[in-house]
C-alpha cells in the first residue's frame, strides 16, 4: 500500500515544515550579532535552517530510492486506530478545550476502541477531565486551553 518512497518524503515534508516554522518564527526574536552579542532568535534561526537541510536531504534521497510496499492494508487500520482518534482530539481542543476533549478521546478509546461498557466509559471520561482540570488549573494554577465551550460557560 505505501512504498518507503512515499513514507520518507512525507516525513521529510513534515520535517521542512517544522525546520521552516522554527527559523521563520525566530526572526521576529532577532537572528543578529550586535554590540550586546547574538540576537535571541540566531540560534533558533540556524536549528531551523540545519532541519531544514536535512528534511531536503532526506527529501531528495527519499523520492530517488524506490522500494516495496512497508505499510499493508493490515497495519495501516492499526496505524489509522491509533492516529485518527489522536488527530481528532488535536482538532476537538479549539472547540471544546483540552479538558473536554480528553474526556471525549478517553471516552471514545474505551467505549469504541476497548468495546468497555458506556456507563464506565463515560464516568472515568468525565474524572479524566476534572482531574485534568484539578491537577493543572487548581493546584499547578496553568491555565490549559479551554476552547470555545469553556469561552461560552464563561471562562
């Protein structure tokens, strides 16, 4: 189903793209050599320009080298068990903040992925976001995203 070629570009896409967002990002801290010594953002800059260079490297070397299959209809289900409900819950945080959307991906992996009963399934959800909520707004006090249904109920 995917061939090596594919896997390594695509990871060598992903890893551009996070290389390119770190030295774009730095250049607002300041990539310079002044009187006070190096800017914030020079070292940042040139991490990002070194992740770079290798994501083009892998890149190139990645779409030159053809090979079998690696990933199977098989283990991509698996694979897709796995990311999907996490992509899902990186997607659910703007929405319903990191609270909810733990309890709902808590909720979804024992109730759809552990076929466990709903009603355990949603009690240890909901003590997965308030012990969430606990541990990190009450006792750490860092404020974690609470998203638009937290904006809603007034937070």
């Amino acid at each position: 189903m995917l061939s090596r070629r594919v896997l390594e570009v695509a990871v060598a896409a992903l890893t551009g793209a996070f290389g390119a967002a770190i030295a774009l990002s730095s250049v607002g801290d300041g990539v310079s050599w002044g009187r006070a010594g190096v800017g914030a953002g020079t070292f940042p800059f040139i991490a990002g320009l070194l992740i770079v260079a290798g994501s083009l490297y892998n890149l190139v070397h990645g779409a030159l080298h053809a090979g079998a299959p690696m990933i199977g209809w098989r283990e991509a289900r698996r694979w897709s068990s796995l990311f999907l409900p996490a992509a899902a819950f990186v997607a659910a945080i703007p929405f319903l903040g990191l609270h909810a959307a733990a309890g709902a991906y808590v909720f979804g992996t024992l109730a759809i992925q552990r076929r466990q009963p709903v009603v355990r399934s949603t009690a240890i959800a909901i003590v997965t976001g308030v012990a969430i909520f606990a541990v990190f707004d009450w006792a750490f006090q860092v404020t974690l995203p609470r998203g638009m249904l937290g904006a809603a109920m007034g937070y």
